[in-house]
C-alpha cells in the first residue's frame, strides 16, 4: 500500500550555481499551466482522493508561487492527498519566501513541518554559493518560522571552496542556537548540469580537499551530538522525536507517489507470482515537456524500471544503512529462500573485517569508520550475484 508521496514544484527565483535539480528561474507565468498540469496528473494517476502519511513538497521552491498559486497548490493537494490525522505534511521554503502570510497560509493548509533550504548563516559563503538571502534573512525566517510550526528543519551545506572547518563549526553552532529541530547536512558536490561544474572545469573553481571535507563531517557529528541531538542518519541530525519520517519511506524500500516534473516514485508491482516486487517511476524532467504531456492528456512518466526481488533487498540493505541504527537482516530474510546474508557476500564480511560494518546478531551497521566512505561501500553491495538465488 502507497502511504507517501512527493510533489515537486519546478520553480525558483534564482538557479544557484551548484543546483542542477529540475527547476525553471523566475518563468512565474508558468505557474498556472503546471497546477493545471499536475491537476490532469493527479486525476490520471489517482482517480480518487488518496490519503497518505506523509507528503513532502520540494523543489524548486514551493513557496516561491505568489499566493493565490501556493493556495492552489495546497487546496489541489489537499483534494487529492489528503494528510491522515498524525501525519506528517513537509514544505521547503526559502528564507526570503518566509513572510507572515506564507507560513499562515501553509499552517492554515494542515502542513505541519517546515524545511528551510538556509545553507548557511556567512555572508561569505551565501554569496560564494550564489545564494540571494542574507544572514540576517535567515536568522528572523527561522525565528518567524517558529511562531507557525513546532517542527522546523535547516539545510546546511558544507565544503564550500576557501571555507575553513572552523567556518564550518560556526554554522553547526548557528544552527543549535537558532531553536530548529532537525538539521540535514550536505556537502558540496559540483556535478554536470550545474553552473559551477563549468567554472571547475576552467579551473576557476577548486573543490575543498577531500581530508578537509571528512574533518568537516566528522566536525558535524562532534558538534550536533555534544548537546544531545540525535545522528539518525548518514547527513541528518534531529532533536529527540523529530526526525524526517518522510525520509524514512526510502530508506525502508516502501512504496511512494511521485508527482511534478522529474518527480520519482516507485509504485507496487500488480502482477500475481512475479519476482517484480515493483517499478521505479520517473517524469519528464524538463518542465515544458511535462506540461506538453500532461496538457495533451498524455503520461508524463519517462523512464521506468522493474525492481525485482533480489535488486529490492540489495537497495533495502544499502538504503537502509543510511540509518545509523542500521538494518536488521531478519527482517529482509522472509522474503529470501536461502540465507538472505548470502546476497552480500563476500563483500559484507570484508567491510566487517576491515572496520567500516559492525554486526550484532542479525543487525548490520555502519561504524564511525564506514560512515564517512559508505558512497564507495554501496557498489559492491548493489552488484548482483550471478550465485544468487531467485524467489
């Protein structure tokens, strides 16, 4: 059963120079044809009004549409998504769109988690990431933020060329005293697409040393669980009863709506004695090609991929250790005829071996060591076995 859906809402005032998501600067007189796009996707796919768990708008910038839009936006998802009542209803905003009358009119909505894309609190840095708020912005958005919604979280990134770890440990410090209750931590990542792959390309631009980078990490674990926030997952911190429940629909291989341009889902497999245990869904990512196909009554979907039982309980496990309370192999083993271990061997004993996995019982986890290389551990680990077993 789908409980959870994405909605991705394709606009920004400004395209910072390492985004390369899928959004359209300015082009506000697009906003009328993607709500009447993504109306005519809503009915296509649902039908009926589909209550969820949880629903996270991102972006873009959903709250970067003039009112009377992000008021049709939220009575759209209102129809067709309704929260259920404990759920969790997540918004991004940026500090510049965080005025009174936004933050009522989302409160008003039923939208109950705030997400705040800040990346920092310097100046410096603001402008080095291209972003278009201040400092101050930021700090009275948050501040703001608060009067609305009990459950506020902060973007920050890290490892931004010429920033020191000192610099760094300012931010985390910046966050803890700004009164949010989540905060995800992502570090630069200059990739095709974006501006500033462009400038590194030309030599203009110099990624941080990858020593600094893992300093700053580990500075991130240091500083946010000193004072008692809890490191729940690879790049996110949370206040005791506050992490991204959202996130967690991912991490588990459960099933999600996706809808908006470039929006992924992975919906259940409808086939009785299939091995596919369900697709991975992706639309057009290019705004104008998703409102032509929505508009002309046509599927937006671009690609789509079968996930079979064996590649779902390999991204169970790798999605899964993104949590730092891991992944229990129990739980994955009724679903496999065979020792469900077996999957991930001889590479989860060689990661155990060499510090970067622990194993308690059944429970797989990264350790401290594993937690700053997992991107390099997740290969192996996703690489079907041509010795595997098939249910």
């Amino acid at each position: 059963m789908i409980r959870s859906a994405y909605v991705h809402v394709p606009f920004c005032q400004h395209r910072c120079g390492y985004c390369n998501f899928t959004l359209l600067a300015g082009r506000l007189d697009l906003a009328n044809a993607f709500l009447d796009a993504l109306e005519r996707e809503l009915r296509q796919r649902l039908s009926a009004p589909w209550p969820v768990e949880t629903l996270f708008i991102g972006g873009g910038t959903p709250t970067y549409l003039p009112l009377p839009q992000l008021r049709r936006l939220l009575d759209l998802l209102s129809h067709w998504l309704p929260v259920c009542s404990g759920g969790e209803f997540t918004v991004e905003a940026n500090p510049s769109d965080c005025t009174r009358d936004v933050l009522q009119l989302l409160r008003h909505a039923g939208v109950n988690r705030l997400s705040v894309g800040g990346q920092s609190f310097s100046a410096h840095k603001l402008r080095m990431l291209e972003r278009t708020h201040a400092p101050e912005e930021l700090a009275h958005a948050l501040e703001l933020a608060r009067t609305f919604f009990a459950n506020v979280s902060l973007d920050l990134i890290f490892a931004a060329p010429g920033e020191s770890t000192e610099d760094w440990r300012a931010d985390l410090e910046a966050a803890i005293g700004c009164g949010v209750q989540h905060l995800s931590t992502y570090g630069l990542t200059i990739e095709r697409g974006a501006a500033f792959y462009g400038r590194m390309l030309r030599g203009d631009l110099a990624e941080v040393a990858d020593e600094t980078q893992l300093e700053m990490y580990q500075t991130a674990i240091e500083t946010m669980t000193d004072p008692g926030w809890e490191h729940y997952e690879i790049s996110s911190f949370a206040q005791p009863g506050y992490v991204c429940r959202h996130n967690h629909v991912y991490w588990s291989g459960d099933f999600w709506w996706g809808f908006g341009p470039g929006a992924a889902g992975f919906l259940p497999s409808t086939e009785p004695r299939s091995t596919c245990v369900g697709y991975r869904q992706v639309n057009h990512r290019s705004t104008l090609m998703y409102l032509r196909k929505c508009l002309g009554d046509q599927d937006p979907m671009d690609e789509r991929e079968a996930i079979h039982l064996e590649q779902w309980l390999r991204e169970r496990l790798v999605f899964g250790l993104r949590r730092i309370s891991g992944v229990d192999l129990a739980q994955l083993q009724p679903h496999w005829t065979e020792p469900v271990e077996a999957l991930f061997e001889p590479h989860l004993s060689r990661f155990v071996a060499q510090g970067w996995l622990s194993r308690q019982g059944s429970r797989v986890q990264l350790t401290p060591a594993g937690l700053v290389i997992s991107d390099s551990l997740w290969p192996d680990l996703l690489a079907p076995s041509r010795a595997a077993s098939r249910d």
